[in-house]
C-alpha cells in the first residue's frame, strides 16, 4: 500500500507579509533565508541568487523590508544584518552564518 505524504520535506508556508509586522519577526523570516533558498540551489542557481530572491519573501514590516531590499542587488551587507539580529534580539541566523564574516 502507498501512503501519500502531504507536507513533509517541502517548502515551509510563509505567513501574510503585513505591515504591522514586528521587527523580530521580520528579521526570523530575513535569518531563515537560506532554508528556502535551498531547494533552488539544489537546481543549480547559484546560492547567493538564491538567496537574493527569498530575502524578502514574508516581510511585511516598512523598515526591514526597505533596508533588505537593497541587499538583493548589492549583497547582505553583515553589518545591518548583525543590528537588525541586534535589535530584535536574535541569536541565531542562519543567513549570518552563510554569509560568513566579511
């Protein structure tokens, strides 16, 4: 008997990108980039491409959205990343550790 399997392995549902979303939830979604840029790496777009197209996917707060925006063309730039991780009082981001130190 075959069981199909609904959910398992597959890209996460984001939740509605609002406005009146908090910073800190913001910058999670911003950390867990490279979890949903994973399934296009593994199609052979480069990671940092990938990357650049889910950085903003869920973001919903003004501020974060605007300042993430601008890594898309010029690079995750450390520095911000660490202020907003900073700020929102998170201590693990994954995108920081793909980024690397620069």
């Amino acid at each position: 008997m075959l069981f199909p399997v609904f959910g398992c392995g597959g890209p996460r549902a984001l939740p509605p990108a609002t406005t009146d979303q908090s910073v800190r939830d913001a910058v999670l979604l911003v950390c867990d980039t490279p979890s949903r840029a994973q399934p296009d790496a593994r199609d052979g777009v480069s990671m940092s491409d990938a990357i650049a197209g889910h950085l903003t996917d869920g973001i919903g707060n003004d501020r974060v959205l605007t300042l993430v925006e601008g890594w898309k063309t010029n690079g995750v730039n450390a520095r911000e990343l660490d202020a907003l991780t900073k700020e929102a009082r998170v201590t693990r981001c994954a995108l920081r550790d793909t980024i690397g130190a620069r």
